[in-house]
C-alpha cells in the first residue's frame, strides 16, 4: 500500500511538472497533451487517498482490512479513476474548459470524497483506536509521528487548497501553485523526517529490534564497572552495581532496576538470602516451573525479552509463546526481563519497570549492551557462589595487562608510519655513474642524498662502501646492494648495477621504505611472523634506544632484541638474565621504554634481613605497632615506578610468596596482615641462579617462579657468540663513541682490531664497550689526535634521559628542565658536578636560581 501511494503521488506530480515545463519553456507545446497527463494524474490522485487510507488501517489491524466500509470506498474510488483514465482517452481532443464543465465538477467533488469519506473517517477510526491504549507502544509512536508529521499537515493543505471559505487570498486556489508546492514540501520533508525516526522504530518489521539514534561506545560506560568488579566479595554488592550501571549506561532510575539472584538448592542457607521482596521471585519461579519447551526455546534464543517489542510482533504475528511472555511480563509489571544463564542454567534475572524511561524504546545498540553486561554477570555470580574469585580477579588483571600491551604495539605502529610518511614525502632516487676511476653525480637528488663528494673524500666511510661495491660489480657483474649513513645519521640504500653498453656502473641512492627496512634483517628472524617487531626495531624512539644498547643485528642479538622490545612494551614482571655489568643499563633502558618516571633499584645480599625487605616492599600490619612507618614501595612506586630487585634468589620464601600473590593478582597484602592493597609498579627481578632448579628443591617459591618465567628474557652469552656477530658488535660500539667523521678513516676498528677483541672475549656488553673505547683512545694517541677527536661524553651513560645532559656537559646547568631532571636522578649538588665534570660552586648557584633544594 505504501508502495501504490508514493507512485500515485509521483505520477500526480509528473503532470504539475509537464504543465510547469510548458507554461516556462515549452508554451507552443500541444495542449491536448497537458490535458492528458492531467486527467490521468487525478485518476492516480483517487488511487493515492485510498491506497493511504488503506495503509493507515493496515497498521492497525491484523485481519479483515477489506470490511465494508472499505469494500465501499474501494468501488468507489476505483469507478472515479476509472473516469478520470477514461476520458483521459475517449476526450484526448476536448480541451476547451467550456465543455469541461462536468470534469471540472466531479474533481472537486472527488477531493471532497477524499478529505472526508475516506481519509477523515480513516484518521477519526485510528485516533480512536489509538486513544484507547489498546494498541502496542511502539505501533502508537509510530502513529504519532505519521500523523504529525504527514497525514495531519498534508489533509489541511489540502481542505485549505480546496476549501479556502473567501478567507484564503484570491492568488490561492485550486489551480494555483503555491498549494501544490506546500503539499510536496511537506510530503518531502515527511517522508526524510520518517525514514529516520519510523524505520528506527521498527516500521513495517524492516528491523528485528529498534535502532539506536546515535552511536556510543559501550567500554565508556563498562570500564567503570571493571574495576567495581574487582572488588566484589558478596552477592549483595552486585545488585547495587547493576543499578547503578543502569542508571549510567541507560538512564534509569536506581529504584526502577532489580538483580535477582535465583535460589540454590545445595545451598538452603544462600537460598534464603534475598536482595529484594519475594513476590517477583515467585511468580517467575512459577513461570519458570510452568511454561512449555517452546517458551523456554523463544527466551534463549532472543536472549532478553523486551516488552514494547514482543507486543509489537505480537500484534500483527501472534503465537502462543508470545502471549505467555506478554502474560508474566505484565504480572511483574516488567519493561525488561533479562535472564542470565551459566551454562545454560538459569542463575539470576534483572527486571526493569516499565515506563521506567518515560515511554522511551530501548534500542539495538542498548539491548547489545544490557546483553554484554548479563554475560559478564553471570561470570562473576558463577565465581562467587563457587569461592573463584581469585580466578576472577586473575583473569581481570591478565585482560588488563593484554590491553595494554596491545595499545604500546599500536602506539609502535603508528610511530613506525609516521617514520616513513616524514622522510618518504616524495620518494626521490639518486643516479651515480662509476667510469674510468671517477664518480659522476646523474642528478640532484643524488648531491643531496649523499652531501658528500666521493672523488675528493676518498676516507669517508659511504666513500669506502661505493669503491668497495663498484669494484664487485666490475668483477663479478653482479648487483650489489649495501646500507649506509647520510650526513644525519639516517639509513640510505646504495645499489650498484653494471651497465655493459658503456661499460660503467650505476649506483641508485634512495632512502628505504617499509619492504627495504623488513628485507635487510627478514631472513636471520626465527619467528617470521614477528617481522612488526623488526620493523619497531629499526623506526620507533623505542627500537633505537634498543640498536643502540645492543649496536648489532645477528640472528642470535636480533632475537634477544625482540624479545626485549616485547617485554619492554608489556606491564608484566620481567626476569632478566644476563651479565651483571649489564643490567642496570638494560633496566634503565626498559625503564625509560615504558614510560615511567621513577625507578627504586633494590639490591639483594645474602645478609639482607628479610623482614626488613618485607616491610620496605609491603608495608607492616599497624598491630605491630611501628611509629611513623615509612610509606611501602609498593605504594609510592603505585602509578608510575619500577622496581628492580636485583639477587631475587636471596629473597626471603614468605616475602617471595607475598611477591608471587601480587604478580598474579594485580594486588597486595601488607606484611602480617589480610589487608590487600591495589598496585601498578612494574617489577624487573634478575638472578644469576637456575631458578627452575632452585624450585625444584624447594629452595625458592614454586609459584613465583611460575610467575617469573612466563616474560624471562635471557641474553646471549658473548663469549659463544659467532665471531661475525661480535665484530659487528664492536663496529657498532666504535661508531657510537666517535661523533665526528673528521678522523674516522684513522680510528675505525681493522680486521685485526676486530680479531683482538674476538680474542679477548669480553663477557659482557659493558666490558665490550670499555675494550672498543680503550682501543680507540689509544689510537688516537698513536696519531697523535687525541685532543683533535670528539669522543661522545654520553657513550658510558646508560640512562637514556641523562644522554642528553651528558653530551652539554657544563650548558645542561643553563636549562632549568635538566638541571631539574638531574636533581631527581641523583638528589646531591656533588654527584651531579662530577657527572657534568664542573665546580659544584656552579652547580649549587644553579640550584639556588632555580630553587631547586
């Protein structure tokens, strides 16, 4: 029906619009024509009102829409269209409005049988019907709107167009335009302002359930309700943390909502424990003794049972099972019942009131919410009646440790993007052509790539990598490929081809893109999969503070890598094993990759007292009766610290229970007591004992181990690492310590400085470092440069936040951000003078200016 009448009104308006093309375009166009779409536009005009009428009746009946009123007005309507379509044909020629006369009378006459006969005794029927409550709400809002919106405003246009009572100026008449486009301004409108607020409600069944208005993010409202979660010790609490969850998401009122938890037949004592009155409970209890398999199927299969909704289907499909449903809501007086199953038993049900939001409808988006909500409900009463709520509480800290992990990688990823969005603007190739001994720049891009002459600079190091290249293509005619260093320290690619029709060889110099960077180190990956991780590597701040740690890619250092980029991008517990030497630059470094801001390093001995590491980590039970007790670290560390606890063999077994409790759970208990205390500081623990061993004999705690060894991270000893590994190592460690190119080509490490070093077989990076440091200072001597060669002060610093001041030296005093970065580090006037090497005389006037005490 509603079909036949937008097409009547278009075919109605199709002949306004020919006779308005003609009276502005087209005046010599044929008349009898106009006349012909006229007469045929009336006879769907007379099609159009029935075809409304008949459709606004269908909305509110179920069956016997063709009574006889209608059977009526059908006949009726069908014999007037049936004119107007006739003499459209039979008088195509007669077009003079004198003998007209008739058609002329029977067309007022036939607006008047529209307006009133048909459409008026149509909107007197509905209004009656929808006046007295018999109708579902849904089906009553959508009336409404229809009738507002367009029944209501388009049958006044259309009494007035026809009807003015000489009180309508003489310019408005049947004929004129003004009505007409009125009417369509208002059917136009209509029919956008309908499909927006009538298919939102369900119209004519073209949605299951009613749409939302707006979209919202669900984790808003739920994030809250985490945490209260994490707290739940009784079945009690979780009534009021529904209604107020309701209340928040959906706007209900507190005293509107209802948890009921359903009573347990193994427990008579938990059965008698009711949060509200016992009259609901029964009459569900009853239901749910009493309804027929195929109740019970409906309920699981939609899952929530929506009152507003189940009437409406009802109305135009109904079955027996919907009548039931509509029977019990309306005896507990409910808007919303929401069961809540445990596998597939009913444990508890929410009831909301209906009318508990002043007859609004509850949308799609907010039935997938109430749904989410019961799932996790069920969950947490199925963990609280079976004593699980330590699983619960493990499980939360777990989701809420993988979150954020997922969030550091995609902070990575972006990072890594706009890495390559900022130097790959345009993507520009530089041509360098090798002949007869000498190099020639092809183009522009090549000058500025390279910012070097390789003619003239015969020692520079990108100098030495095309002569080395252009010599292996000569020889072998092959390609040659090789990174390098622009004058800025960024990563640019050289590739060398052999042209053999001018016998020379062109070398391509481009900066690399995402498939360079990942090609260069893809193949000495263990894991392919993790090729993201290799890509943080070698574009993120986080990835070059890693490079620059540990300066060399092999396969067994790229792995140790990844493995400490993982680890540093996540908030669990991290067991380090690796040298001494290196692990305070190693927690640093993860310390500084997390984003925290305050590191506590506690060193274990073997005579460290364990009460006293204890009550410095946990805090002590006030029963005991300490004065003034110093906050606990794991208090003052809460939000943003890291705790490294060096020797975690020679903690006590009680406290390293303790520890245990709170890496599993997120939480924990002050020493000597119950009382459990929330966290965040991140643990780093290192230990140069087999741990598994120690468990296994029962001489350190079963459980933190199990803890420990899900993130250990276990460096590669370099006393067994490859000899190509090692020297490369070295290499990387020499060009940190050397800031200049001037002296390079005198101070870079030989074949046999490497072969020294690999003999010498440092055990750990630091001593490594130190031995490439030693060697190059004592060449330098040799050359008799040593005082012309820049050595970077900040090559020994291990804090990535202190490189900075380290390389300003005395300057860092001027800036009041590092002055009061280095206070916080060292917290003395003298340390810090002897870090930036000046008089602590003008450390301490620093201090004074910038009021730092």
């Amino acid at each position: 029906m509603l079909s036949i009448v937008l097409a009547s009104t278009m075919a109605a308006d199709a002949a306004w619009v020919i006779k308005l093309i003609r009276s502005l375009f087209f005046p010599d166009l044929d008349y009898r024509f106009i006349v012909w779409f006229i007469r045929i536009s009336w006879g769907f005009c007379v099609i159009q009102y029935q075809a409304m009428s008949l459709f606004i009746e269908s909305l509110i009946r179920r069956d016997n829409l063709f009574g006889t009123r209608q059977k009526t007005l059908s006949f009726i309507s069908f014999g007037i269209a049936l004119f107007f379509l006739s003499i459209a044909f039979v008088y195509f020629n007669v077009t003079d409005p004198s003998l007209r006369t008739f058609e002329f009378y029977l067309e007022k006459l036939w607006v008047g049988y529209a307006l009133f006969p048909v459409m008026l005794s149509t909107i007197l029927i509905v209004l009656q019907k929808l006046y007295t409550g018999n109708l579902p709400q849904i089906l009553s809002k959508q009336l409404k709107i229809l009738f507002a919106v367009i029944i209501i405003p388009i049958w006044i246009s259309d009494f007035l167009q026809v009807f003015p009572f000489g009180i309508i100026p003489g310019s408005w008449t049947y004929s004129s335009h003004l009505p007409f486009a009125i009417s369509n301004i208002l059917l136009t409108y209509a029919l956008y302002y309908c499909t927006r607020k009538l298919v939102g409600l369900r119209f004519l069944n073209f949605e299951n359930h009613v749409q939302a208005n707006s979209k919202f993010n669900f984790m808003d409202d739920f994030k809250a309700i985490l945490e209260q979660f994490s707290h739940v010790s009784d079945l009690k609490e979780l009534g009021h943390i529904t209604q107020n969850f309701f209340k928040e998401a959906l706007e209900i009122p507190l005293s509107k909502t209802r948890l009921y938890i359903r009573k347990r037949q193994a427990d008579k004592e938990e059965e008698s424990r009711q949060m509200i009155s016992e009259e609901i409970p029964a009459l569900v209890e009853t239901f749910m003794n009493t309804h027929t398999n195929d109740v019970c199927s409906y309920m699981k299969k939609n899952k929530i049972l929506i009152y507003d909704e189940i009437v409406f289907t009802n109305f135009y499909e109904q079955t027996t099972e919907r009548d039931a449903i509509i029977a019990f809501m309306d005896a507990i007086n409910a808007g919303v019942f929401l069961p809540i199953y445990e596998k597939d038993k009913l444990v508890a049900y929410i009831t909301i009131e209906r009318f508990a939001r002043n007859n609004q409808f509850y949308s799609d988006i907010e039935r997938d919410e109430m749904l989410v909500f019961a799932s996790y409900l069920g969950n947490i009463i199925n963990l609280i009646q079976n004593k699980s709520l330590d699983l619960l509480v493990q499980q939360e800290k777990e989701l809420r440790e993988e979150l954020y992990r997922k969030h550091q990688e995609i902070n990575q990823y972006k990072e890594s993007i706009r890495s390559f969005v900022r130097t790959n603007k345009q993507k520009e190739i530089g041509l360098i052509f090798y002949k007869n001994r000498r190099f020639t720049f092809g183009n522009q891009a090549a000058k500025e790539i390279l910012q070097i002459n390789p003619n003239t600079q015969e020692g520079h190091p990108i100098t030495k990598t095309l002569k080395k290249m252009v010599h292996i293509v000569e020889d072998y005619n092959r390609q040659q490929t090789e990174f390098a260093k622009d004058a800025e320290g960024r990563t640019i690619i050289l590739s060398a081809v052999p042209d053999l029709e001018q016998r020379n060889v062109i070398v391509s110099v481009y900066y690399p893109d995402m498939s360079d960077v990942l090609r260069r180190h893809l193949d000495l990956l263990k894991d392919p999969s993790e090729w993201d991780y290799l890509l943080y590597l070698e574009t993120t701040q986080s990835g070059k503070l890693i490079n620059q740690l540990i300066p060399g890619s092999g396969e067994r250092l790229l792995t140790f890598k990844i493995d400490l980029l993982k680890i540093a991008l996540s908030k669990k517990a991290i067991l380090i094993d690796m040298p001494e030497e290196d692990l305070h630059s190693t927690v640093e470094l993860l310390h500084h990759i997390s984003l925290r801001e305050r590191l506590h390093i506690l060193e274990l001995t073997e005579n460290s007292n364990s009460v006293d590491i204890a009550i410095k980590l946990f805090g002590i039970n006030p029963i005991f009766g300490m004065k003034d007790p110093e906050k606990p670290l794991f208090e003052r560390l809460s939000e943003n610290g890291t705790l490294f606890i060096q020797n975690i063999h020679f903690l006590n077994k009680e406290v390293q229970e303790y520890l245990a409790e709170y890496l599993k759970f997120g939480h924990y208990r002050v020493f000597k007591s119950d009382q459990r205390m929330q966290s965040n500081v991140r643990i780093i623990c290192s230990t140069v004992h087999n741990l598994a061993h120690m468990a296994q004999e029962n001489h350190f705690s079963q459980n933190l181990f199990n803890e420990l060894k899900q993130t250990t991270v276990c460096m590669p000893s370099l006393i067994t690492l490859p000899e190509s590994e090692l020297s490369e190592l070295a290499e990387g460690f020499s060009e940190q310590v050397l800031k200049t190119q001037t002296f390079k080509n005198l101070l870079e490490l030989t074949p046999r400085d490497k072969d020294k070093l690999i003999n010498m077989r440092p055990a750990s990076l630091q001593e490594l470092k130190n031995k490439v440091q030693g060697l190059l200072v004592q060449k330098s001597k040799k050359n008799e440069i040593y005082h012309e060669t820049y050595f970077d002060p900040a090559y020994q610093v291990t804090d990535p936040e202190l490189v900075e001041a380290a390389r300003l030296g005395k300057h860092a005093l001027k800036d009041r951000k590092l002055l009061t970065l280095l206070w916080d580090k060292f917290g003395n006037q003298n340390k810090i003078a002897t870090f930036l090497g000046v008089n602590r005389s003008s450390v301490n006037r620093r201090c004074k200016e910038f009021k730092l005490d």
